[in-house]
C-alpha cells in the first residue's frame, strides 16, 4: 500500500506534459482516497495515545474507581489512565530493558512483566502508582533463574507460568505469587517443548509450541511434575497463542505467519481433538499475519497485525462469523510484522485496548453483537440425494460456505437485514435466494438444486441426469479431450515440441516482488514471476500456423510489469507490459507492427509488417565481448530522459515500450560500470545486459549504480552457533533453495527453524518449506541445535554491484563484504531514516541515542533493522575501506 501511495504522490506532483496520463491521475486519486480512508465495522474509536518508540504487548487492569492500560514499549512500561475513555492519561513510565519484546499480566495489585533481553521478572506495584506514590515498588527479581522469557501468564489461583525463558528447553516455569507477590516461589518446570505462549484454566494448561507446530495440553495439577495429555497440530504449523472457551469444550489457536488463520478446535474429548472452523480476518489481504487471540464471552478477540484487530462471534465455534473490526495499521498491508500488536477485551466497561507497534495505544469502543447465521442442507431436485462442494454465499460476506458430504451448510454475516444467497455447483443450476437476516438467530434454509448440463447423447460431455441443457455440449478434439481446440501449436498432443521452432519469453518487474499475480499467456501457455526481478522461459512456436494470442493481465502493480518475447536469434519479436491484448505471427493478426524488418540487422522484428526506421547493425568488436542492451518501459512511452551509461556509451529508449543497443567491452580487463539515472518515471523502467551468448549479465531499473565484472566460482564458510542466529551469504549456488543451501545442516539434524522477515518458515522436521529460494541480500532467523560450519561455493555477488532495497518498517538485510567493517560507516548514508539494527544476540545499533552495541558487521552473519522510509543500501567493494 505505501508503494501506490508514493506512485500517486509522485504523478501527481512532477506533471509531466502527457495529456494521455490525465485519466491515470484521476484513477490512482480515487485508489488511494479508498485505500487511505480507515476501515472498521462495528467498532468505534474513542481516542488514541501514542509514544516516540514502539509498541509491544498490552494488559489491562481495573480497580473499584477506574481502570488502566499497560503498555509494554520498547524501553519500558507505560501506565495509563483509561477511565474516561475519550482522554487516556499517563500516569507513570517505568523505564526497563530495551527489547522488541515485552509481556504483561497483572495479579492483586501487582503487574508482572518479561522481555526477550533481560531482567528477569520485572514487579511494579499499580496501587502505589494509582495512588500517586513518586516511587512505588518496581523491582526486577533475578533470582528466579532465568534472565528473559517470551511470555507469562497468571491464573485464577495466583500460579505465575513463564513460557519460552532462559531456563531450561524454555517450556514452562511455574511460580507461586501468593505467599509473597514480589517474591515468587518456584514450584516446577515443565520441558516437554518450547512454549511460545500459553493459558491455564483450572489444571490444564494449553501452550503453544510454535516450532513443533502444535497446540500442547498438559496436566498441571501436580506442579513439580507436569505431565502432557495431547497435541494437536495447527493449520500453518507456526502455534503461537492459544485461548480456551469459557465453558472450557473449545480451543481456539493462531499461527503466527503469513496467511495463517485463527482455528477453532473440539477439546472435549482429548483423545479425539477436531478442527471445527478456521478464519481469517476482513481484508482481501490474506497473506495477513495473525497473533494474539483472546475469549470475550461469545467472542474472540484477535489482534491481526497490519488488519488491526478482528472480533469473530464463536458462540457457535462451528461457524465463526467477523462481526467487527478496527484497522489500526492505515499504513500497512500484507504480511508484515507491523500493527496491532495485542488487544485486551476484559475491561468492566467493555472497551479494547490495542497496542499498534507504529501507532501506540488505541482505545475502542465495541458496537458489535452476535452474528446472523443460516444454515441447511442442499439436495439434487431430482432424487434428493445430498450435494457436496457446493458454495453457498451470502451476498456482502467474504466467508462462502462449502457444504459438506451430507449437504449440510452454514454461515452467517455480522450485520442484520435482507441478503441474497447466492448458491452454486458444477453440474447443477445456480440459484439465488433472498433472505431476511436477524441478529442472535439461525435461519434454516434447504436448498434443492436442478441437474444441469448436456443433453444432446450423442456429445462427449452428455449428462443422461441432465433436466436442463446448459448448451454446454461438445465434440472430442484431436487429442480426445472433450471440448478441447487440439494441440498447442508447435506441440503434439503429449505435450511434446514437434516445430523445432522456439520463443524466449523474458519476464521482468522493476519493483523486485514479483507479478503480483499477473500472467503472461502466449501460444496458450500462461507464464509469470512469482518473486524477484527477473524470469525467463523457452516455449514452443510454430511460425506456419498464424496469429499467435498473447494477453497479460490478472494481477496487481501492473505498472511494474514489462516482457519481451524473443526468437532464436534474439530479436524482439513482441514487447509489452500489463494489461495487454494482442497477436503475432501474421499481418492480419491486428494493428500494423511497426519495428525493423531487415533480418540483417540486430533487432530485427520477424512479426513487424511496417519499417519504421529503426534497425541497428552489429558493429566489428574485434575480439572483444559484444554485450547486448535491452531495455524496456512498462508504460510504453519511452524513458523519459533517463539514460543507461555502460563504460561511458550511453543508452535511452526515445518512445515506445523497448529497444536494443550494443557495444563492446573487454571482460578481461577489470569491471563495467553502470549507472541509469537522469528523467521521470523511472518505475517504470526495466533493462537487461546480455553476452554474445545470450547471458544475461546483469538487469535493473531506475535509479541504478553498479558494476558488473566477470566472476569465477569462490566459496564462502559459514559459522553457526548453537541456538539463534541470522545468517546471510554473498555466494550465489547453483541452487539457492534453502532446502539445498542448508542441506549439511538438516543431514545433521542440526537445523531447528529458518525464518524470514515476514514470518515465513523452513521446518525441516515438518518437511515444511514456506521460503523456497533464498535472496542473498537477505538476512535469514534460524535456530540450530549445535554449532556447525559449512562451505557454500557458487558465484561471487560483488557487494558494490548489489545494492539493497531496504523498505519503511522492518527487514533482514545481508552483509555482502568479506571483510568486516562498522555499522556506523556502512549505513552512514542511511543513517537519518534507521530507527534500529539488532543482531541475533540483541545487540543494538541506535543512531537517534548515539548509541552502538554491534560494533563491525561481520560477513555470514544478518542483521534485523528498522527503517522510517524506503532506502537503498550501497556497500563498497572489497578493495575499498570505509
């Protein structure tokens, strides 16, 4: 989202003399008033109170005459006056050990917090800081034989639980707070797995052993020997936070990763645990991260992280409706650690207290009820047997129902009033059916569903149940598949390439992420980038059989979007980006192609039909390398005034979506330097440089400094700890999977965990892959269980021909050099827009407090910072010093 708002900004403001582009403005301002506006339903902000550091978590706490908020901050704790909800108040700021993360529970008068860096268990006495003693008892209790600790929790009876501490496997230490609320008194650990979180009700506790994946019940009715009574692994398997219904039959769980859900589970029996519905919250985002969730009567409570938080009506834990929401992370989306961080629903007054990282503390006032729910079965009209897989949805929810084996259906929406039900399945008739919704209640709807399809006997797809024809009717193909247009040409019907003609199809997106979901389609191949800049694919052609379709479209950030479409002998055959619509092959496949149509020259066009001048011819290098320039603009007007300089010969693209140039350079005698800067729009822009051999050397965009030079294969050694580390590597292997570059790692059953920055996993104990291939410029979290080294061999990445992209918020970023240097004069020309780095032992780099506990950036090692804009980070090469 910040990326559209920035590409409005900018267009808006440079007003360039293209009349043609005055509809674009127009389009993008009514996308970013849309996206910009705040969204929530059924919740209501009563005020908001923020810091000058982060947020973590947040705890409440009531008396008799007024109730508080206690928000964990980077370097402390925050007490604030919350009882006149329209004007939060801080009472009193308790400063503490700086960390990212910090928890908080309350028991008697006391709050109890850990953090991730140290001081044990901090103790802060609320009623003298209620009763305005300047200095009340806060006191930070080491003797409790751990240091840091991910979470606590504090049940009915005054058991104290610590989760993930520096004490043992960091399950779950278990204190007594009765005797002496200042002085815990240790009663047992429980080692089974590492809890990242978890909850107690009675005897039972429910934890969440985030790197097992699952959702862990133990008997804790005997303190000093805990023992576990089930597991139950969780959709995404990342279990971090669970929380148990009130009458104790229902679990409810979220995976702390992109995309994951808040799950609802059966408990009653534990020998039989059952999934019974899975959610997730409002937005059309669903890479959404999940974090907290808590149990509010009817409801559970979620803090959603770039979506706010989330309120989910599970009084019938089967079918769980959203009945409310709150952003209070305008400016994120997507999958990102950035948001609300917790939200807390057990005040008397009912309001929700949420603790934004970015933002601060929210306060909310809940104007949600129960959910209106509809349910039933649905049946063939004909013989009334049960239909499964079909959808059932009501019209303004984004929660379709799929019914199951018996028909049975059920859903609901937050809001009541008049809906359509809109029904459908493959081979039956659709229906649509008006309803009238009332809030608390369960509508029954039975649907019966017409048999549709061909009727004609003699059509390959007849359907002898068929009532009505849905002139779906067809004849085999060639190949015998049913209503099929035969073979791809160029290919037989088992998919073989049988022209010996081929297409190179070169893919590209200035912005590095991928195609947001857009697809290339030529020939009837549909092609696309999942990641990165960059992708290439070889496809089968047949020049005699005519017009060859291509269309690109289907996904977000088109504008990023630019390919070319290339035959043996490179010439750009077709160039676009997205949408597009269009054909070649032919001189009545549409428009005129204007290009070069001397077959002599470099970039002739064999599907052009009109000269237009352009031709250029392949100059003598006499020995030297030929290199090859290609350039491209996703918007198809040129570069703008831009210009790519190679070795002092500069490059542009005057009009139009692409072009090609050439020069000659001497590999053998040092690096080529390249630069492309210079004009507007240069989101727009997208270049590659290729060899004689049609090697890409390398590709970019606007603005851009490098240097290519001609790498030999070096190897790099890599040092890892026992226990938490981030890793990067400045080798490129023939394969970057992380599956393959850990490999020495995992045959050693060695590697525990590998994380990215968004929260995506490796867990090779779970055969789980959720990162796929490794962007050396990245820093990677990983956990091992002994100190290990291994040597990656592949290709050198030059450090001065990689520049980083580092994005406002938080990311991983490598350290390409092989000689260590200092963090103060590598991020020099950044160091106005860091908030933070962090090592992977909490070391800190803060420049606003002049403060530098990293010291050098070490090569094989990543590191965790924290960005207020997009920067680029520029390294030095290896012969220069800082």
């Amino acid at each position: 989202m910040e990326q559209l708002l920035l590409y409005v900004y900018f267009k808006l403001n440079f007003n360039p003399p293209v009349m043609k582009r005055i509809l674009f403005y127009n389009f993008f301002l009514l996308i970013s008033l849309n996206i910009c506006a705040q969204q929530s339903m059924n919740m209501n902000l009563l005020s908001t109170h923020s810091y000058s550091t982060n947020l973590s978590d947040i705890w409440g706490y009531a008396t008799d005459n007024g109730e508080y908020a206690l928000v964990g901050l980077y370097n402390g704790i925050s007490v604030v006056n919350v009882s006149n909800p329209s004007s939060p108040s801080e009472l009193g700021f308790f400063s503490g050990p700086s960390s990212m993360w910090r928890d908080i529970k309350t028991y008697g008068n006391y709050l109890y917090c850990i953090n991730e860096t140290g001081g044990g268990l901090q103790i802060l006495n609320l009623a003298e800081v209620i009763s305005g003693n300047s200095s009340p008892t806060y006191i930070e209790n080491m003797s409790l034989d751990f240091t840091t600790a991910h979470n606590l929790y504090i049940d009915e009876n005054g058991i104290l639980y610590v989760f993930g501490s520096s004490y043992s496997n960091g399950g779950a230490m278990i204190f007594d707070l009765v005797p002496d609320p200042e002085n815990p008194v240790f009663l047992g650990n429980y080692s089974g797995s590492y809890f990242h979180d978890g909850m107690v009700r009675g005897d039972t506790l429910w934890g969440g052993a985030i790197y097992n994946g699952q959702l862990s019940v133990v008997d804790v009715s005997d303190k000093a020997n805990p023992v576990l009574m089930a597991t139950q692994s969780t959709p995404n398997s990342f279990t971090h936070n669970c929380w148990i219904s009130d009458d104790g039959n229902t679990v409810f769980t979220t995976d702390e990763v992109s995309g994951a859900y808040v799950t609802a589970y059966d408990v009653s029996d534990l020998n039989d645990i059952e999934e019974l519905d899975r959610i997730q919250s409002w937005s059309s985002d669903t890479d959404v991260i999940p974090h907290n969730t808590h149990v509010d009567g009817d409801f559970i409570v979620t803090s959603y992280y770039t979506d706010g938080v989330s309120v989910v009506d599970a009084s019938n834990p089967s079918n769980l409706i959203e009945v409310g929401y709150y952003d209070t992370s305008g400016g994120y989306s997507g999958g990102g650690f950035n948001g609300a961080w917790g939200a807390y629903p057990f005040l008397p007054s009912g309001i929700i207290l949420v603790s934004d990282m970015e933002n601060g503390l929210y306060v909310i006032e809940p104007k949600y009820g129960n959910a209106s729910f509809i349910e039933g079965y649905v049946t063939n009209s004909v013989n009334g047997a049960p239909i499964s897989n079909v959808t059932v949805q009501l019209v303004g929810s984004n929660d379709p129902a799929i019914t199951v084996l018996n028909g049975f259906y059920e859903t609901g929406i937050a809001n009541e009033g008049t809906y359509d039900v809109f029904v459908s399945a493959d081979g039956y008739s659709s229906q649509i059916v008006t309803v009238n919704m009332s809030p608390d209640a369960i509508l029954q709807l039975d649907i019966e569903l017409i048999p549709s399809g061909c009727m004609d006997e003699f059509a390959c797809n007849y359907n002898p149940l068929a009532v009505t024809d849905d002139g779906s009717c067809a004849e085999l193909d060639e190949c015998g598949e049913c209503g099929g247009d035969g073979p791809i040409p160029g290919y037989d019907c088992q998919g073989n390439c049988i022209s010996g003609e081929t297409l190179t199809v070169q893919m590209n997106d200035s912005y590095g992420d991928g195609w947001n979901g857009n697809n290339l389609v030529v020939n009837g191949i549909s092609l696309t980038i999942e990641t990165d800049s960059t992708g290439s694919e070889t496809i089968c052609y047949d020049s005699t059989a005519g017009c060859i379709d291509v269309s690109c479209d289907g996904g977000s950030w088109q504008s990023e979007v630019s390919w070319t479409i290339s035959d043996v002998n490179g010439n750009v055959l077709l160039s676009g980006g997205a949408p597009y619509s269009g054909a070649f092959g032919g001189s009545d496949c549409g428009p005129a192609i204007t290009g070069c149509t001397d077959a002599l020259a470099l970039n002739y066009n064999s599907a052009a039909t009109e000269d237009d001048g352009s031709c250029e011819y392949p100059i003598d290098c006499e020995g030297l390398t030929t290199i090859t320039v290609a350039m491209m603009d996703s918007y198809g007007d040129g570069w703008n005034g831009n210009v790519l300089t190679i070795n002092n010969e500069t490059f542009t693209l005057d009009s139009g979506s692409d072009g090609l140039g050439s020069i000659c350079v001497d590999l053998s005698s040092g690096c080529i330097a390249v630069t492309c800067d210079g004009g507007t729009w240069q989101e727009e822009i997208s270049w590659t440089i290729s060899d004689e051999n049609g090697n890409q050397l390398l590709n970019g965009g606007a603005p851009y400094t490098g240097e290519y030079c001609d790498s030999e294969q070096s190897c790099q050694t890599l040092d890892f700890p026992a226990g938490w580390s981030i890793f990067s590597t400045y080798i490129m292997t023939d394969d970057m999977g992380i599956v393959d570059v850990l490999l020495p790692l995992t045959t050693t059953d060695n590697l525990v965990i590998v994380k990215d920055v968004v929260g995506t996993a490796y867990l090779p104990d779970w055969d789980f892959d959720g990162i796929g291939v490794m962007d050396f410029k990245q820093g990677y979290l990983m956990k091992t269980n002994f100190s290990q080294s291994i040597e990656l061999c592949g290709v050198h990445m030059l450090p001065e021909q990689h520049p980083i992209e580092l994005q406002l918020g938080w990311s991983m970023f490598a350290y390409l050099r092989i000689e260590p240097a200092d963090i103060e004069a590598v991020l020099e020309g950044i160091v106005n827009h860091i908030v933070i780095v962090k090592d992977a032992a909490g070391n800190a780099y803060l420049p606003d407090w002049e403060f530098n506990g990293i010291g050098d950036l070490e090569s094989g090692k990543g590191y965790l910072i924290k960005m207020s804009s997009d920067q680029t980070l520029n390294y030095l090469s290896n012969d220069q010093e800082y």
